[in-house]
C-alpha cells in the first residue's frame, strides 16, 4: 500500500506547505540577497577607487559578501519551492553548501582582521595560526550539525546530542576568535610607548578595541537575543527572529566593512604633531587591560 499525504496551509485558495510563522522568509531572504549584491558592488567600487591602499583581507572581504549573498539567494529559493511544491528540489542543497563557506569566511576574516593580516603585518604568528587550525574544522563540525539538526526533528535518534554539539562547537568559535582581537591589543599597547609612533599606534590601540566591542555585540545578540526571539515568539511571528537575526548580521558586516575599509587617508593611521604630542599624553595615564 502506498500512502501520500500532504500538510499545508491555504492562502486564498493556494496551498502553502511552509507553517505559518515561516511563509514571510523567502522574500524576507531575497531582499537581504538584493541588499548584499548592492553591498558587494559598492565594495568592489570601493577597493577600485582606492586600490593603491587595498589589501588581500579586502578581497576576503568582498568574497565573503558575495558567499553571504548566494548564501541568502539560496535560501530564499529554498523556501520559495518548498512554500509551492512541499519539497527542495535540490535547493537546500546550495543553501547549505554557501551557508558551510559562509560561515567558514566569516570567521576567518574576522581572525584575520583581529590579528591586523595585510593591513598591518604580512604574516600570522604560530598562535595566530593555531587558532585558524582550530575555528576552521570546528566549523566543519558546526555546519554538520546544523545540517543534521535543519533536515531531520526530534524523532531521529541522537537529534538532541546534535543540538548539544552545535551549541558547544559555536560556543567554542565564538571564543576562539575573540582572542587574536585581544593579543592585537596587548601588543599594540606594549609596543605604543617604545617605538615614537605613539598617536598611530593609539588610533590603531583604539580601532582595535572598538572591533573587539562590535564583535562581542555581534555574537551577544545573534546567540542569545535571536535565541530567545525563536523560543518565545508566537508560531505565527517565528520569522521575525530570522528578521532580526540578519538585520543584525548587517549592521555588523556594515560597522566592520567601514572600519577596515581601503582609504588614502584612514583617520586611524593619518596622524600629525599635535595628536601625537596628545597621544603621548595619553599613553603616560593609560591603564585599560583587557
């Protein structure tokens, strides 16, 4: 015997086979997808207009946009069929594949970033190096799970030990990344008092600390404030975490795109003898530690 069976919703008479509190995301994801493209070609713009003072991390940058964007595209179509016909059609397939390359990028450049790579040094430290070993394969693991966890429920054996990893393995990136943003700054500050560049190296002291504030807002909300939308919002309104989840990934990729942007003159770096006479001043009272 041979048994089909269907659940959907009906929206004037049209079947929609995603819940109710799901139907909003595939145009919620092709207008974030319209709103990277524009992104990434500014970006391109950007690193043209200025390219004597690009740098290989601006090109990661750009690559990561336009993974987050396919990323978006994917998802978006993938919800699309699934609303119209109940199934992917190979679709979830893309969606998790750019989804396992963003994420992996993200994490690298924001590594990368912390640790100053081409902008501000040409090479990764052993420990800086140890810690891109690390993120990278607990990525692998991370998006396994995720897709584990996003194609199957809790009628699967071992599905909560699924989630478990997944909490553990993203708990342990986020850490992980946080640390070449704080060696950043701990050498920036040894190094301000001894080498006369006193005011660039407190610019660069203060860009450094400000992406370490941008970064841990990042992940607070996107980990804990998301979470907590998922878990208490109506079955009807569950799309508004995804909402406020890429809204957030926005603004983050908009604060840390422009503070590591390509300019001729970055205020962080451009400084002449009075700030420098101030940041002298400055360095003698400086007590911050992380």
């Amino acid at each position: 015997m041979e048994v089909h069976t269907e659940m959907y919703n009906l929206d004037n008479g049209v079947k929609d086979f995603l819940p109710a509190g799901q139907t909003q995301l595939p145009t919620l994801f092709f207008l974030f997808s319209l709103i990277y493209i524009s992104f990434l070609a500014y970006w391109i713009f950007t690193c043209y207009q200025n390219k004597l003072s690009a740098h290989r991390i601006h090109l990661l940058m750009g690559l990561l946009l336009l993974m987050k964007s396919l990323n978006l595209i994917c998802a978006a179509e993938d919800k699309h069929t699934i609303k119209v016909t109940g199934t992917p059609h190979g679709w979830d397939v893309l969606f998790y594949m750019f989804q396992f390359i963003r994420a992996v990028l993200l994490f690298t450049v924001i590594v990368l970033i912390g640790t100053g790579w081409s902008f501000l040094k040409p090479f990764l430290q052993e420990k800086e190096k140890k810690v891109l070993m690390i993120v990278i394969p607990l990525q692998v693991l991370a998006n396994l799970a995720s897709i584990v966890i996003g194609e199957t429920g809790p009628f699967i054996k071992d599905w909560v030990t699924w989630n478990e990893v997944f909490l553990l393995v993203d708990i342990v990136c986020c850490c992980a990344i946080l640390f070449p943003i704080v060696w950043s700054i701990r050498s920036l500050k040894e190094t301000s008092k001894t080498d006369g560049k006193a005011a660039r190296n407190l610019a660069k002291l203060t860009l450094f600390r400000q992406f370490y504030i941008v970064v841990i807002g990042y992940l607070y909300f996107t980990r804990i404030i998301v979470f907590a939308l998922r878990t208490i919002a109506a079955y009807k309104f569950q799309w508004v975490s995804n909402a406020a989840e890429e809204t957030a990934s926005l603004v983050f990729y908009v604060v840390m795109f422009y503070m590591f942007r390509p300019v001729e003159r970055n205020e962080y770096f451009v400084i002449d003898e009075e700030e420098e006479e101030v940041a002298l001043a400055a360095l003698r009272d400086e007590e911050f530690e992380l």
